[in-house]
C-alpha cells in the first residue's frame, strides 16, 4: 500500500516531485508510525465489515480502526465480536485483497488473546489493537496480553494507547499520570505503534462540545492536556512516539436533508444548495484548520470517524517542494557542524542544529507521504484524490 496510491500513476507523477513509498504491515515500525495518517474508525457490528475495509481500501485508507469500545453500545460486544472475526475470516479468503493496516479497539485486556485466538490464520491482516483509556495501571494488563497473544500468534502486534482518562485531564493528577504513561509505553517502546489522543472524553468530564468552527486547540482546558502529552511523551531526542491528532466530529451534509426543499420551489432550491454548500465549507473549514494546528503542535496523523475526512488529513500530510528543500539543505553531511545558510526559495533562514530535529520529521513524512512538485498544493492533491 501507499498513499495515494489508489490514484492513476501517470496522475501522482504529475502531482509528486517525490512519491509516497510503498508500505506493508510488516515494514519498519518507524515508518508504519509516521504512515498511518487519517486513522477511520469503524463499528466493528458492522454487518458488511469486509466489504466496508476493501472500499475504503479503494478509496485511500491506509489504517482502519475496528471498534468493539465506545462506538457501539454494552449489549452488543459479543455479537460485535462474533462479527468482527466472521468478516476477517472473509476477507482473510478473498484472492487479492490487500487492507489497510487494520487494528481493533477493545474493552477488556482479555479480548486481546481471546480474538487472536479466535481468527486462526487470519490474524495476519491484523496489525495490532487500540487500548483504550490508557493509564499505566490499566495499560500494563493490556500491554501483557499484547505481548502473549504475539508470542502465541506469531505474528507482529503493535499497540495504540488512547489517553483520554480523567486523571490525565486533571490538573492535580496530570503530571503523575503522565509520568506513569511515560513509564508503561517506555517499557513496551518496541510494541507501541502510536499514542492516540482522545478529546471528546476530555470534553465531557466538563460537559463541554467543540462547535464546527472551533479547533480542540481554542478549548484551553484540552489544548493544555495536548501540550503536556507532547511535552512529555513527544520529544524528539529518541525518547518519544508519534502522537496523533484528535478527531473531528463533523461531516458533510447529506444531500437528502435538502431533498423536500427542492421539491417546493426554483428559489427554495436555489437556497437548499447556496445553505449546504456553506454548511460543508463551514465544517470544513474548522477540520482544515484543525489538521494545520495538530501539525504545528507535533502531531501527526488524525483520528477519523468519516470517509470525508481521510483526503483532507493525506494532503494536508504531504511535504511541500519549500519543505523539502529545506530539510534537505538542513541535513547535508556537510552541514554537521551547524551554522545558519540562506534557504533555497530565499525566504528564509534555516538554523542547521535547531533545525536538524524538524529536518528529520519532514523527511520521514515525506517518505510516507510524498513530496509535491514545486507549483502542486493542497487543493490538487484533494481534487486528485476524490473517487470517481
């Protein structure tokens, strides 16, 4: 798999000055790391799973989230799971079928080795499991049964805490709670894939819910808990892990609210599409604004819960020829003594040893994401990679 990789090569040679590298499940934990991009979340009681996970395998996504936890309600985990392993085991026996890099969300440390088990052969479209509610209290079990259902599966497992707990929220428990994270992921450093952040439980231990025109980062109480987590557990002296970028829970209008009003009337017709038509920039807007921020922030990848969302996350990813240029120049061999030259575009001044941290970030995103030709932007890359 690759991103972009689901758009005509003649149209990625038009648009890529560097194209995205090829990828398997099996490729470098460093590289999966920075690859996983929009991560779309799924019900795992969905009841055409497999057909669900080829779409959207067509459709760009490179890692997919199937979720017995929050996503779906009490009374439905073992029905869900019954579900979960009938449609891998289906997908498992297509010819042909290459998924995403697929993970599933479970409740109780014990799903980790009783699924593994329960899948037989085809655990092997299986990259790993999400750990929801991490703390190291709790993720120490998780991590255990990770490490056991490897070794008795064979095959490689990587983990995704969730740190979205009350005690990492708060303020008299953040430091301590963070400190005890730092020590499970530390000690589990080769199975952890990435570290998810989940806002949506840090807003309701307040009652609070993000408006479409405001990013997690205008809500001060969770901007504070993105920094301390960056801070912490995102260093980039060999200490840290990729932390990815909170969901967004808005999407495009669908059509069909608007349907009886284009039944009425010319002018109401007119003023059904001029609505949803602001209604999606709207929304929109704040994803795009959100995307930037995260980046700015140190994280990389995004938590999805719609399909809309995963084109925006890809190309908001790929390296700019500017970027590129200048972590080239940065990294030279000839520039391992430091010093400070004048960038390439001539815009800017690119600081060799302060810089030498970013340099290495953006080289690595560009392997997973690709570099764009110099007068490519974002809107193309979005046009290019809409289906049909």
């Amino acid at each position: 798999m690759r991103h972009f990789g689901h758009i005509a090569p003649e149209v990625r040679q038009r648009l890529f000055h560097r194209e995205p590298a090829a990828f398997t499940a099996d490729s470098p934990a460093r590289l999966l790391s920075a690859a996983l991009g929009a991560t779309l979340y799924s019900p795992a009681t969905r009841p055409r799973l497999a057909d669900d996970i080829v779409k959207q395998a067509g459709n760009g996504v490179v890692s997919m989230v199937l979720c017995l936890e929050d996503s779906i309600d009490d009374a439905d985990v073992v029905a869900g799971e019954e579900n979960l392993v009938r449609q891998l085991t289906d997908l498992a026996a297509r010819p042909g079928a290459e998924p995403p890099l697929l993970f599933i969300r479970v409740r109780a440390p014990e799903q980790i080795p009783d699924l593994v088990g329960r899948l037989g052969p085809a655990v092997r479209l299986l990259s790993g499991f999400v750990l929801p509610k991490f703390t190291e209290e709790r993720g120490i079990p998780f991590l255990e049964a990770l490490t056991a259902a490897e070794n008795a599966g064979g095959r490689r497992l990587f983990a995704m805490p969730v740190l979205e707990s009350p005690e990492l929220l708060y303020r008299e428990s953040r430091v301590d709670t963070l400190e005890g994270i730092a020590r499970a992921v530390g000690k589990y450093r080769d199975r952890v894939l990435a570290l998810r952040l989940g806002v949506t439980d840090f807003c309701s231990s307040y009652g609070l819910r993000r408006a479409p025109d405001m990013t997690a980062y205008d809500v001060q109480i969770v901007a504070s808990v993105i920094a301390d987590v960056v801070n912490m557990l995102g260093r980039a002296d060999g200490t840290g892990f990729t932390v990815t970028g909170p969901v967004w829970e808005y999407f495009r209008v669908s059509e069909r609210m608007f349907k009886p009003q284009l039944r009425q009337s010319p002018f109401l017709q007119v003023q059904a599409v001029e609505l949803r038509e602001k209604l999606i920039e709207h929304a929109m807007d704040g994803l795009l604004r959100e995307i930037s921020l995260d980046q700015a922030n140190g994280l990389l990848g995004k938590t999805c819960i719609h399909p809309s969302h995963v084109l925006p996350v890809h190309a908001l990813s790929v390296v700019s020829h500017e970027e590129f240029s200048d972590a080239q120049d940065i990294l030279r061999p000839e520039r391992g003594g430091g010093g400070v030259l004048r960038s390439a575009y001539t815009n800017k001044m690119n600081e060799v040893k302060p810089h030498r941290a970013w340099a290495e970030r953006t080289l690595l995103r560009a392997e997973a994401f690709g570099v764009a030709h110099e007068d490519v932007g974002f809107v193309e890359l979005l046009a290019a990679g809409i289906p049909g």
